[in-house]
C-alpha cells in the first residue's frame, strides 16, 4: 500500500515524512542524477548589523527555543512560574530580571494543581505586589485540573509524538499571539518511558519545532532524581536527551542552614536559588539569583488561607560567598597580571574587568555597587589583594588589586602525569 503524506506521518511518524521530503527535494526540477546539494558561501558581516538574540524573560527564555527547569519536589517551582508568569503579562521587573519587550502574553499549563489551588496562588502572588486586573490585562491564560490533562506523546504511537496535540498548540499560540508558554511537570505531559533518550529526544525535539514554528519561548518544567545533594542538570530524573535537546536549563536548588545565615535570614525562613547551569548561548559563569518564600493571607475567611509567594532578594543582599569557586577563579583569571586600579573612578578599574563575569554593567548605577561589594567581598576573604605600587607616570602610589588566596587549586596539564609517574606496564 503506498502511502501519502498523512499517512505516512500517521503511521510512521513526522521524522519519516521529513526524511521523505528531504529525499524528493534532492532530485526535483531537473536530471535526478543531479543532487541539489551546494555548499553556501558565507556572508560576511558587521557584528552590529546582525540582529540581536530575541530574548523575552532576562537571560532564561528566548523566542524559538525550548528552556527547561530542574528542581526538586517543594523548593517553590510553581511559584516561582507564577511571579515570572505576572512579571512578564505586565512587563513589570518583579524578581531582578527584565522582561525585554514590555508586556508578554503568557499561557501556564499547569498539570499538577487543581484550578482553584493556582488561582490561590496567582492572587496571593498579585496581592504581594499591588498588582490589579489592569496590570495584566489578557495576557494570561492558564489551564489546570483534572478537566486539563495533555498528553503530547506516547510510547505505543508511531514515532511517538501526538501531532494532533501539537498542531492544536500551534493554531492556539498563534490565534492567541502567545509568547511564552510553560509545561508544569514535563512527566505528566507524555506517557513515554522517560529513561528512554530515543522517546524523550524526539518529543523535546518537536517542542522546539512548535516554538520555532509559532515565535515562542517553550518553557518545559521538570523533577529531578531523590537526591540530597546540591543539583545541577544532570540530576535530572531519567533520559539524559531533554537537557541535550533544550537550549537552556536552569536549577532551582533549596537554601542550606549555612546560605541562609550568610544570607542575614531567619534560620525559618524558606529559601532558594536558581542558576543557569546550561547556557548555550554564552560562556557564562555561576551566578545564581535567590529567593525567599513568604506568606500572604488571602484575607477571605476566616479561616483566611495562606499562600506562598516567591520573593527576589535584592542583588546587594546576595554576597559573594554564593559565586561558586569556578566564577572566582573566573574574576581572578581577567585580574591576574593587569594590576587595575583599586577606586572605581580610575579607567582602569578592576570592576570593569569582572562585569561581564557577574553579567553586571559598570556603567549602571546599581550594577557598579553590587561589583563594588563583590570586589569588597573577595578582598575580606583574601581572594583578591590591595597593594600598593609606584604608579609609572605620575610618580606616585595607586593602590591595585591583584589575586590573593587561589579559589581552586592549580591543575596540571596532564592528570597521568604525576611526580615520577609512569604508565603501569
């Protein structure tokens, strides 16, 4: 039986149908001995006439791309997609990242929490910062509940993706000019065995052919494996193709007793960070973002219910004790050897060296205090030194930063090679 095009893609999936038409494409108008293959020169070009990356939220969610979180069961997640979900609807900076663009239209799709649990927590959310039906307008739209259930892919259907489920999303994200929309939990969005790299590459894959297709940013949110150590995109649970195949990952890791004292917080206080722990768009170092979760009364009972609301912590109240040593050996690398200038009013000011590191801009008024504090950070740690040199043209002392206390050991060039080592014959 010959097949056409949806029946083939039914039967064997929308890879096989791109396969096939990749293969007619080759041999179309002309001698069908004749591959139309071509390399293509390229275009050479102005670094500021090439148009700049589409980012909508900060540096985590980009148009056209998929993103993940990874987090652990109860650090905050969904509540934190709530306040970015409010931030981005009505433009505003509520947790220290910018929503690019002004004012986004954002679709939650939340398949854990019961519709009236998340209308708790959107108005516990709003409540906290004064925010009105104004403030959001209609740009937020949000499914939930047992009466929402998606199932985007299966292992018993033909090349695994549901491409009636896809194509919906698509015809809705465009109707409703969506630019960001969020899976909360991946898990309960398909039924394919998550340890399977096969199964969970080609679903994670189709989720970026929806973003590109409708100009979103895909936003999946996803569990980690039980662990009680520190996270990164590795912990997360199963097939190892969701982080490969997103373009973005970031971690949600709860507050230890000993962040939250260096925090200046109440040892009760809940906390946590978010780190960008894969960044393919730049080399980028660990500097994370906190928050505290705190609680707001809906003031409709009694008993009146409260609710978690995630919070930003401002960017002075981080201290540096919270850059991983990696980021410190990255501020100790750009300042080794140049002797910069210790007072920020110098041009050559260590600030401006480590500014990229710390993704602060020097010449920002509130980005120039939070680099000052870090430089006075590292000094008290003995990571960085004050001294005081001859200054070679006008004769007189100028106090400089060097490198103190190294923030990781040296390597060596060759880990084989120890002191007298050889190969074991």
């Amino acid at each position: 039986m010959t097949l056409d095009a949806n029946g083939l893609a039914r039967e064997k999936g929308i890879d096989a149908l791109r396969m096939a038409a990749d293969g007619a494409r080759q041999f179309q108008d002309g001698d069908p001995s004749q591959r139309r293959i071509a390399a293509s020169p390229y275009l050479w070009r102005s670094p500021a006439s090439i148009d700049p990356r589409p980012w909508i939220y900060g540096r985590v969610l980009m148009r056209g791309t998929v993103s993940a979180t990874i987090a652990p069961g109860g650090v905050g997640k969904t509540s934190l997609l709530i306040a970015e979900a409010l931030a981005m609807a009505s433009g505003r900076t509520l947790l220290n990242e910018i929503v690019h663009g002004g004012p986004q239209r954002i679709w939650l799709w939340n398949l854990e929490e019961p519709e009236d649990e998340l209308a708790r927590r959107i108005q516990a959310a709003a409540l906290h910062h004064a925010m009105s039906a104004g403030d959001i307008g209609d740009r937020l739209f949000v499914n939930a509940g047992p009466d929402n259930a998606l199932l985007a892919a299966s292992g018993t259907m033909a090349g695994y993706v549901h491409e009636e489920v896809f194509s919906d999303l698509e015809r809705e994200i465009q109707k409703r000019g969506i630019d960001v929309f969020v899976i909360d939990p991946f898990v309960s969005s398909h039924a394919l065995d998550e340890n399977d790299n096969v199964q969970i590459d080609r679903v994670v894959k189709r989720w970026s052919r929806l973003a590109q297709a409708t100009n979103c940013a895909v936003h999946i949110i996803h569990h980690t494996r039980k662990s009680d150590q520190t996270i990164g995109s590795e912990s997360a649970r199963g097939a190892k193709a969701l982080v490969d195949a997103a373009r973005m990952v970031r971690v949600l890791n709860v507050a230890t007793a000993e962040e939250i004292s260096a925090l200046g917080l109440q040892p009760d206080v809940r906390a946590f960070n978010a780190r960008r722990d894969k960044q393919n768009l730049s080399a980028g170092h660990d500097v994370r973002s906190w928050f505290v979760v705190k609680s707001v009364s809906l003031e409709n009972g009694p008993p009146a219910d409260d609710v978690g609301v995630v919070v930003a912590l401002s960017a002075t109240a981080v201290v540096t004790t919270h850059l991983s040593p990696e980021a410190i050996q990255a501020i100790q690398n750009a300042l080794d050897g140049k002797d910069r200038s210790y007072h920020q009013n110098a041009g050559d000011w260590a600030g401006i060296d480590i500014a990229p590191i710390l993704k602060l801009n020097p010449e920002d008024k509130a980005d120039r205090k939070l680099i000052r504090h870090t430089l006075g950070e590292l000094l008290k740690r003995d990571l960085l030194v004050r001294v005081s040199i001859k200054h070679s043209r006008a004769g007189r002392d100028r106090n400089v930063v060097r490198v103190g206390l190294l923030a990781l050991p040296p390597q060596s060039p060759d880990p084989s090679v120890e002191d007298g080592g050889g190969v074991e014959s």
